[in-house]
C-alpha cells in the first residue's frame, strides 16, 4: 500500500514474540521457545483513516492492536504515533498519548466495572487524565450525545448488568470518547453483540469516526463488517501481512490465496462469485514453529517448492494494493 500522505501511525519492522515453555524440562534447561506473534509488520496509518486488520483466530491481529496502544512493547521494530516513537514516550508525553489513543474493547459485558454506575465508569477517564472535576459533567454528557443515547439521566445512576448489550456497548464507546481521542482501536467490537444490534453500532461508529475526524482501526475476522466500515484492509496470516489494500479491492478481486478463501468463507456483498473458492487444507499452524519461507504453504492449493525456501516480498499488484506471493495473481 503506499504510504498514506499524513501519516498519524508508522509502523517499521514490528515484532512480538511470547516465550513461553512448552514442559518443566524447557524451564529447567533455559529453553524457552517463543510464540512468534507478529514478524516484520511495517504499515502506515493515514490521519482521518479507517483502517481493518482481518484475519483468522492467531494470526496476530489482537496483539498488533495491543501495539498500537502501548500496551505491550515490541520484540523489535518501531510504532511512531505522530512522529514521535511510542518506546520513548514517558511522563506527560505518554499521558498526552493515552489521552489521544484509546481502546473499544470486543466484550461490552467484561468492559465495564459491574459495581460502577455508568455515570463513574464513563467519567473514570477524565479522572485518570487529571481533567478538573468540575468538566466531567458536560463531558460525560456530550459522549452520551455522541453515542445516541441522549436521555442521560435514565443511564447515569445505573449499573452495567441493568442495560442491554446494545446499550453497554454505546456506554463502552461513550468511556472511549470522552476524552476526544484522535486514536481508536476497536477490537472485534460487535462480535458479541446480538445480531438485531450490530447494524446500529456499525452505522454509529462509522459517524462517530466522521463526525470526529477520528483515525480507526477495525480488528476483525468478517470482513462482511469491514467492507462497511475501512476504506482499507491489512490481510494477516501467522504474524505477517499477506496482502494490503483499498477494501472493495480486497472484497471483490482477492489475490492472495489466503484473503480468496476468507472472502469465499464469508457471504460479501458485492464480491465476485466467479472467483472459485479456494479451499484451504487444516488449521493455523504452531505460531512457535513457523512454516519455513511462506507461512501459509502447508494450507495454500498452489504451494510449490520455492514457497518452502524464500519468503515472498509484499509486492505492488495495483494502485496502493501489495500482495506477499511467489504466484503472479492476476
Ligand atoms: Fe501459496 Fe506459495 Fe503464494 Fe505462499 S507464496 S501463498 S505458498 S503460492
């Protein structure tokens, strides 16, 4: 994809790895094998952008997201936000960032603190951010505005178990708007929600991110969700990027051959139907061993022997579209 003019998120050469240990007798020897979460991820995020992560359980996109906030540290590489590196932020410039940076979580039920009332668990931002106490009530009411739930005084007094899961995940985004980020990362954030409600919160996050300007990225496996909601898409296999581009591209023309049976997986409007689905043979392999050269050949119909020695390069296959294959795709 090339790099987006106004660039708020930089990413270069991002790893993660977990070691973990597999028995007693790999503590007791020092060995401790890694769970290679994320290899050489380098994207960028242009400012006023809706980005998707798509990819299946395991193959990273979590964990990049947790990246993105801070909240974990990367093995190697680096995540500029606004030209300033996240490793050295510290003090007030690592407030400054949690401010302008923040979190939709994917389960609106665990998100919120059960013996909190709505009015405490929405507010608790700006008293984390040191915002005077005397700003916390117009503030709090002005993310309620946002998030379609203006009858603010039903809500204040209640607590998380007494709304609906629609309801909660609106108070989920008022908590994450109310210090007017210019950063959201939301993570699979209607998968819990009943099927009646999702549509409402999609249609509202997307004019919420209007309305503010905001910079989002979309974690998701369904890409049927982020055809609505990213103008682009960042395919993830095992840690690393298999394909990235203009999201209708994706949808409708998929090149690699793990992006073709996603689409094929999954009922997308407008995608094209004449582009066989490809089947792709067993699960997600051991993210502690890897597949040598291309990381998905032990699933791709088409794997050949060069798959098996050289990684292949994300290479440009369109205007800002990259695919990370040996095959020439058409
Ligand atoms: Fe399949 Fe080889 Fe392309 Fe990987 S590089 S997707 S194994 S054809």
């Amino acid at each position: 994809m090339a790099a987006p003019v106004n660039a708020l998120v930089e990413l270069r050469g991002v790893a993660k790895h977990f070691p973990v240990a597999r028995s007693l007798g790999e503590v007791v020897r020092g060995q401790h094998p890694a769970v290679r979460a994320l290899d050489g991820v380098s994207f960028d995020i242009g400012a006023g952008d809706a980005l998707a992560i798509v990819g299946e359980s395991g193959c990273g996109k979590t964990t990049l997201g947790r990246l993105l906030l801070k909240l974990v540290e990367p093995t190697a590489g680096t995540i500029a936000f606004d030209g300033a590196a996240l490793a050295g932020l510290s003090g007030e410039a690592l407030k400054a960032f949690r401010r302008q940076a923040q979190l939709v979580f994917q389960n609106p039920f665990d998100a919120l603190n059960p013996r909190f009332t709505i009015y405490r668990a929405v507010a608790e931002p700006l008293l984390n951010a040191g915002i005077d106490k005397s700003e916390h009530a117009d503030r709090v009411a002005e993310a309620f505005r946002r998030v379609h739930l203006p009858d603010l005084e039903r809500y204040l007094d209640r607590y998380p178990h007494q709304l609906s899961g629609g309801q909660l995940q609106r108070v989920v985004l008022a908590r994450a708007l109310v210090l007017t980020p210019r950063f959201l990362v939301a993570d699979e954030p209607v998968s819990m929600l009943d099927v009646s409600v999702r549509a409402g919160i999609l249609s509202l996050m997307r004019e919420i991110r209007e309305e503010m300007g905001l910079t989002a990225v979309y974690i998701s496996h369904d890409l049927a969700l982020v055809r609505y909601l990213c103008e682009r898409t960042v395919v993830m296999y095992l840690g690393t990027i298999v394909e990235d581009g203009p999201t209708l591209e994706i949808v409708r023309r998929p090149r690699h051959p793990y992006t073709r049976a996603l689409v094929a997986a999954v009922p997308v409007p407008d995608a094209d139907q004449s582009r066989a689905p490809l089947p792709i043979i067993g699960s997600v392999p051991d993210a502690r061993d890897p597949p040598s050269g291309c990381r998905f050949r032990d699933r791709c119909p088409h794997a050949f022997a060069r798959c098996a020695t050289e990684t292949p390069p994300l290479r440009a296959v369109g205007e800002g579209h990259t695919v990370a294959c040996h095959l020439d795709l058409a």
